[in-house]
C-alpha cells in the first residue's frame, strides 16, 4: 500500500533560502556514497550532490545537515518535509514516481543488484544459491526484486530481512546468512569495510537494472527545476571539460557559447530557475564536474575501485548525458 500524501505549498526553494541551510536525506552510512568520516564530516558521491545543491541555492555548499535515513524512513521524512530533497541511492521507479506523491530528479548513478558469498563457498553464479539465506534490507526494492528473482528462476531463497545496510553487513560477516544481496555499488562499499575483502566474492549477475537519484516532493516545480539542472549542469562540465580548478579561467576566456550558458557569463539559463547567473559556476567550483566526483568517492584509486562503466559519459560508451543546458 502506498503512504498517504500530505498536503505541502511547493515552496522549498524560499524555505531553503531563508533557513540558509539545505536539509538533505542521505543513506545511514555507506562508503564512497554517504557516510561520515573521523572528524564527523560527511564524505561521498550522494553527499557531495547534496553540496552542490546547496552551493546553487544558498551560496554556499557547506551549508548542509545531513539527515541520515533507513529504506523505511526516507519517503516519510521527504513527504513530511523533515528534509528538503532525499540524495540517497534511491531507485527510480514508476510506482514511487506516480503514487506517493514524489518525483525522481534525475540520475545520479546507474546500478544493478547483485549478490556477494564468501570465497570458501565455492560459488560462482547466483543460480547456485538454492537453498541459501540471503541478507536483504527491508523496505527497498532490492527486497521485491529478490523475492521476483527467486520465484523466476524457481530457485529456493529464505530472506533474512534488517531495516539498514549496516546491519545487513553485520549480519552476512558474522554467518547469519549464506549471501549478501543488494545494489552493486552497496555491495562494493560494504566488502571494502571488512576486515579481509580478499574472502568475500561479488558474484557477476544482476538481476535488476538500478537507476539512482535525487528525490523532491511531487508539487513544487521551483524546486524540482533547480536540483534537476544542477545534477545535468554536473555532468555537462565534464562533456565541456569543465572542472573545480579551471573552471575560473574558462569563465575568463572561453567563448564558446555553451560554456559561457553553462558558467553564467550569459545569464540565460539563470533567469527561468529563478537562480543567482553564477549557479552552475558555484556548484562546479564546490564539488567539480560528475567525473571528478565519481572518481573521487567512489572510482578505480578508492577502496571501492569502480569503473565508470554505465556511468561513464555517453560519449565514452555510457549512460550519462546531460539534457541540453540552452
């Protein structure tokens, strides 16, 4: 059953304004996505999104709370206005796009769920898990999409069900379960933070396709415009090669038409977001293009060690593209 909608003025982007601060929903703790470090700041590829919404709509990119939220309590805390946009691997579907009254954004990661065993158990494909306890977090679809996996591929699964990932991780690392399931890149960040990664396998099948992104609430285009270009004017500095260190100097001498749209040099694409000229500018010079925050947070010199893969720009044979910012 879907949760109920309440009522809510689409009027976010003053109240943000006005609080000086931006509110953003983001995972309990996930390396390379969202998760605090030693001194208590928030680092990763969601986290650093949640940044440059805040460098577009209040001037100023640390000037962000993070709110940490489990599967369960994250559309509850957007619907309710507990946060202002929920950055936290959600996957876009159509039930969640048309009937709790939230829209997806856009994409910010494109993923898949996968499976993870331990090395001793001599498994090397997922159809070889008949029979298995699998580890799964409830309240997500990677619990719907085990379930209709599962009964697809007339394959024996039991869930064991955890409200949050980390208990998830614990659960699988201490033996409760034969598997691990969950989207690839969870699965990465998880085997990174055990003790011996070398014991643990990532099996090669996916059996959904993942597309993760930003979420607003349904009735507030002023809002949903602003975070919808500021995740496309990301991943358009890097097609334009735009990134944090060079990004002054090609506001100062480029004259391509695209870049000056793009840092602000023609205010055009200000002025229908309601949005400073510099705002693109602002979030590039914060957090840089989509590519420097991937590599980053979560690419091949990390711990996690991700290829870009589908996430590499469309140009190098990817599923990233940026809507035309003109």
């Amino acid at each position: 059953m879907a949760a109920s909608i309440p009522a809510w003025a689409g009027a976010t982007l003053d109240t943000v304004r006005n609080r000086g601060m931006l509110i953003c929903g983001v995972n309990t703790g996930v390396a390379g996505f969202s998760q605090p470090d030693s001194q208590g700041i928030w680092r990763g590829l969601d986290a650093d999104i949640c940044r440059a919404i805040a460098a577009v709509v209040v001037g100023d990119a640390a000037k962000v709370r993070f709110v940490p939220l489990s599967g369960q309590q994250r559309f509850p805390a957007l619907q309710s206005g507990e946060i202002d946009v929920l950055v936290r691997q959600t996957t876009a579907t159509m039930g969640r796009d048309t009937s709790i009254g939230l829209r997806s954004v856009g994409i910010n990661f494109y993923d898949g769920q996968g499976f993870m065993v331990r090395k001793d158990a001599g498994i090397s494909r997922a159809a070889e898990l008949d029979g298995a306890t699998v580890c799964v977090q409830q309240g997500s679809t990677t619990e719907g999409n085990l379930a209709d996996w599962y009964r697809a591929v007339n394959v024996r699964i039991t869930p064991v069900l955890f409200e949050r990932i980390d208990q998830v991780a614990t659960a699988f690392s201490s033996g409760r379960c034969d598997a691990l399931t969950t989207d690839a890149s969870q699965i990465a960040a998880v085997r990174a933070t055990f003790p011996n990664p070398g014991d643990f396998v990532v099996l090669p099948d996916r059996i959904s396709k993942e597309p993760l992104g930003p979420m607003v609430r349904r009735d507030d285009q002023e809002w949903f415009d602003a975070i919808r270009w500021t995740l496309n004017a990301l991943i358009e500095a890097e097609e334009l090669s735009i990134t944090a260190a060079n990004a002054e100097a090609r506001r100062a001498t480029d004259s391509a038409p695209s870049v000056r749209r793009l840092l602000g040099v023609d205010p055009v694409l200000s002025q229908p977001l309601k949005l400073s000229p510099n705002w693109a500018y602002d979030a590039i010079r914060a957090v840089g293009n989509y590519g420097e925050v991937f590599e980053r947070n979560v690419g091949k010199d990390t711990p996690l060690g991700m290829e870009r893969g589908p996430n590499a720009l469309w140009t190098a044979g990817g599923l990233m593209y940026a809507w035309p910012l003109r």
